[in-house]
C-alpha cells in the first residue's frame, strides 16, 4: 500500500481501479434495487447476480484501462483469475449480506420509524449493499494488483 502513495505511475492506477470500482459499484447497485424493486427479486439473489454484473464490467475496464501494460496473459487466462478472485468476493459477499441486512434494517426501521416500510428497507438494502462493497473491494483490489494483473513493469 506504501508503494500507491510513494509512487506517482502506482496512485495513478490507483485511481483508475477505485473509478472503475464506482462505476462497478453504480452497476451493482443500479442492478440490485431494478431487481429488488421492480421484479420482486430476493435480496440475496439480487445482490449476487449485480455482483456478476459489476464483475464483468469491471474486468473489462481493468483489463484495458487501469492496466493496459498487464496483458502479456492471454485474455481467458485472466479473466479466470479475475472470475476466481471474484468468486471468493461472492463468497465474502453473500454471507456479509444475509448476516448484515437483518440487523442494518433494525437499526434503519428504528431511526426511520416515521418512514415507511418500504423506504427503511431500501435504505437498508442499499447500506448494507455498501458495507458489503467495501469489505470485498479490499480483497479484489490486493489480490488482483498482485495475481491478476502481476505482470506490469
């Protein structure tokens, strides 16, 4: 980690990986509520197929964006890796969502009480889609800069 705030060419990926992870993150989350609120999708089951969704778009803009000098591995290759890194993401994920969501929405429904249901379980959907986000962007941001895409000079 020192070495993306010491090294100029090391924050400039960086930043190119954390802006993919926004727009990741807006497939993921734009993705979930679609299923969750206009086709009644389970939560659970939401927030999985909006990871795969984010996953996709973000190997692809990794790949030929953040690192374009990292692609001396045949494409299939790397997304193998880059699907299997995410996977263990998934595996992080899902459990963090089914643990998280009841206790998020307790927490939600009594400091929005006045709200109504359908609102605090938005709110606590989307917060514990957050909290789930951040802890499995550390692992793929570590793990893919040092496996995944490895071969940059």
């Amino acid at each position: 980690m020192i070495s993306v705030i010491s090294n100029p060419r090391e924050r400039n990926r960086f930043l190119r990986f954390a802006f993919v992870g926004l727009i990741g993150a807006i497939i993921d989350f734009g993705v979930m509520n679609l299923m969750v609120h206009v086709f009644h999708t389970p939560f659970v089951l939401a927030g999985t197929i909006s990871f795969i969704c984010a996953v996709l778009s973000n190997f692809t803009w990794n790949r030929f964006w953040t690192y374009p000098d990292s692609r001396s591995k045949p494409v299939h290759h790397q997304l193998m890796i880059f699907t299997f890194i995410s996977a263990i993401g998934l595996l992080i994920r899902i459990p963090t969502l089914a643990i998280l969501d009841p206790i998020i929405f307790r927490i939600c429904n009594f400091l929005f009480h006045d709200f109504p249901l359908a609102s605090v379980n938005t709110i606590s959907h989307n917060l514990t889609l957050a909290i789930a986000v951040v802890i499995v962007m550390f692992w793929n941001f570590f793990v893919n800069r040092y496996w995944t895409y490895n071969d940059i000079v």
